[in-house]
C-alpha cells in the first residue's frame, strides 16, 4: 500500500480522522493526500470569477489543517480540485494511482444519529475504490483480528483482495471469514479458492436475511478489530445502500473500522 487518500469536510471529528491517516500510513510507509473537492454553482448573469478565490481559500484551509497534526515522517501532499465530488474523486484517485480512500462517517453531518452522513454514503455507495471507513474519534491501532463477511466467495476481478492482502501482511493479522447464505444463494457460492483461502484462519458459515444481519449475530463473537465487507448491488449495506445517509441505529458497529473491498465479480 503505497498512497492514501483523505478527502477532508467541515466535520468537528477531521482533526483526530487525519491523524489517524497519518498513524496508519506511517505503518506502510505510504504517502498520504489530503484533498478537498469543491464545485462553484454560479447564478446566470454573474460575471465574477471565483474559482481563484474557492482555490485558495481551500487551499489554506487544508495546510492550516494539516498543521494542527502530528504528521511524523509521513510525506503529505495537500491538493484542492474542483468537480463534481464523485466523478472527481475517480479522476483523482486514478491519476494519483491510490489504493485506499481513508474516510470519516461524517464529512458535515451534524446529525448525531447518522453513522453514514451523505458525503461518505455517497463515496461508499457510488464509488468502486476500496475504502476504510473509521469511527469518530477513534484511535490508531495494530489491526490484529479481521473478521470478513460474505455471502459469495465467488472472486472474478484480479488485485481486489490487494487491500486486506497489505493489511493482514502488515500488521500479521488473524482473518476469520463469515459465509453467509442468503435466500439468494447459488450453489457454488460457498467455494473459496485458493488466494483467500490462504488468508484465512477459521470460516464460519450461517444462515441470514442477508449478510449484514449475519455480521450483526456473529460479530460480537470474533471480536474484531476490522469488519471487511464487498461492496455488491444487493450486498452487506443492501438495505442501507437505498439512501445515501445510514443510521447508527440500523448498522450497530460504529465503533468499528469498516473496509469496503471494491466488488470482486
């Protein structure tokens, strides 16, 4: 894992979030970006040009954000673009060639009983880049146990596994994997090849509604310190993804890093 990125939003938790970016890149040794995307809406009829000052504003605030953390001997790049967040966020990622998007719940919310706020829900929603989502105001440390939860262990796409490959080699993890069989399950579902199989400890399979109702009954049980989850159409957040926003009340592990795979089919 070699380069990071951290959008930045207006959240009172960005501070201790950025901090824990750095923590966790120093780990790899990989470069971090801290980014901040803006759109300028212009009414018809306005003449003024205001991209120069959104630019420099943006940037200022970003350099005054960095300074307020302990950057160690992490090599940060502060960089402002202008776009559209989704489609910029792609562009950015691809040019700078990240493998990991390192996110907070709430970039703005001020809803406390928000887990997801819009921003965040939409990156992890709309987004094929893997990304970990973080708790407010949690603290860095060794991530030692994985639990990872599937409902297909089916795996077309090449490099997806990259993520929790460079985490379990770093830190020695333990991944326990969690096969849930759904009503939609597929003979052959079960089938784990031999690249995950590798990575894993102990498999436990059970028989849920869906996948997220499975991490729900088993989590507790492993104790992790990271949950690893794919992203699919109808997948681990299937009920969630209908709304950008997700409650605390309906995804109970907000305590809990997230790591979101890019879909593996």
């Amino acid at each position: 894992m070699k380069s990071i990125l951290v959008p930045v939003g207006s959240s009172k938790n960005a501070q201790s979030h950025l901090q824990y970016a750095v923590d966790f890149a120093q780990a790899f040794g990989a470069k971090l970006y801290v980014v901040q995307i803006y759109n300028v809406y212009t009414k018809s009829g306005t003449m003024i040009k205001v991209d120069h000052i959104l630019e420099r504003e943006s940037m200022e605030f970003l350099e005054n954000h960095v300074s307020k953390v302990n950057t160690k001997n992490v090599e940060v790049v502060i960089k402002t673009f202008k776009g559209k967040l989704i489609d910029t966020l792609e562009l950015v990622c691809k040019s700078l060639d990240i493998d990991l998007i390192l996110l907070e719940p709430r970039t703005n919310s001020i809803k406390d009983e928000v887990y997801l706020g819009k921003t965040s829900g939409k990156i992890i929603k709309q987004t094929n880049i893997p990304a970990l989502i973080v708790p407010e105001g949690y603290k860095y440390r060794p991530i030692i146990y994985i639990l990872m939860a599937l409902k297909s262990a089916t795996i077309k796409k090449e490099g997806v596994l990259k993520p929790l490959q460079d985490i379990k080699a770093q830190y020695k993890s333990i991944v326990n994997l969690l096969l849930v069989k759904t009503p939609f399950y597929n003979e052959g579902d079960f089938d784990v090849n031999e690249e995950l199989s590798n990575m894993i400890t102990k498999t436990t399979k059970s028989e849920n509604a869906t996948t997220f109702q499975g991490v729900l009954e088993h989590y507790k049980d492993n104790d992790p310190d990271l949950l690893c989850v794919v992203r699919r159409k109808r997948g681990f957040f299937a009920k969630l993804w209908e709304k950008n926003s997700i409650l605390k009340k309906d995804f109970h592990s907000s305590t809990l890093p997230v790591l979101v795979l890019s879909g593996i089919k």
